[in-house]
C-alpha cells in the first residue's frame, strides 16, 4: 500500500475480517451440531448436509463455494480501496437480510456486531483512500543535504 498509515489500515480490517469468518463459523456450528435429520430438512439444510454433513464449509447462500475469484485485486491502491469499500457496503447489506430472516436474540445480537464492524470498515477505507489521494497528489521533493565540500571549487 502506499502509506504506511494504508497499510495498517489494511492489515487491521484484514485480521478482524478472519475473526468475522470465525464468528459465522461458530455461529453455524452451534446452530447445527445438535439438528436431526427432521430439522435438517425443515431448515433447508438438508443439500448442504449431504455434501458437508454439519461441518462449515466457507460457501454463498446459493452454495457456492468460497473462491480466490472472490477476492478483487487490480494493483492500482485508488481502485483497489473503491473495491474495499464497495465489499463492505455489500457485507453490510448481506448482513441485513440475515438479520430480517431470524428472531433469534443469540443470532441476531453478533449479526449487528458484524453490521456495525462493516460500517466501520467501510469509514476506515474512506479514510484511508482520502490519505492515499493525498500522497500521491502531493508533490515530491527530495531534499539533498548540502556538502560545501563536494562543490567544484570554481562555483
Ligand atoms: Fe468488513
């Protein structure tokens, strides 16, 4: 990245994303471990089950598997932070339609954390995109020290 204060910014969202994966994991762990074959198929559970019994398997709730083609990558730090930002308002939202779909309080109450933690990742990245611009508007000078020494002497 191309401040330093970018890069902590990315490795700070980054670590907590992981937590956040965590989070989902155990969460759907906890909600099936003890389901019987009957609440399996009540829930819709039931295709997920035949591929990955109650196991998590990182997939989309049409059952996609996770890939790498998920993760955006341009190598350019302006597009790549508009991405950022965009994956988060995208989390935000997925967040709430999860939200709508349960009365849960033990489901609901770490699903607006996780909203919330979005939100704030996506006015961490704005931040960061605003320094990013910043630095590379502004102009570079690099200043040498003077050496009167180093000087021809007919100067
Ligand atoms: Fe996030």
């Amino acid at each position: 990245m191309v401040t330093p204060e970018a890069a902590a910014t990315l490795n700070d969202i980054a670590t907590e994303e992981l937590a956040h994966l965590e989070m989902i994991g155990a969460m759907c762990a906890q909600l099936s471990e003890n389901a019987d074959i009957a609440e399996i198929k009540k829930a819709g559970f039931d295709k997920y089950y035949v591929d990955h019994g109650t196991g998590i398997y990182p997939s989309s709730a049409a059952g996609v598997p996770f890939t790498a083609s998920y993760i955006q990558s341009k190598g350019d730090p302006i597009t790549n932070l508009y991405e950022d930002m965009a994956a988060e308002q995208k989390a935000r939202s997925t967040y709430e339609y999860l939200i709508e779909m349960t009365d849960d309080p033990d489901v609901l109450a770490p699903l607006r954390f996780l909203r919330e933690r979005e939100i704030v990742h996506f006015q961490r990245f704005g931040e960061a995109l605003r320094r990013v611009q910043d630095y590379m508007d502004a102009k570079k000078q690099f200043i040498m020290p003077k050496c009167e020494k180093c000087r021809p002497k007919n100067r």
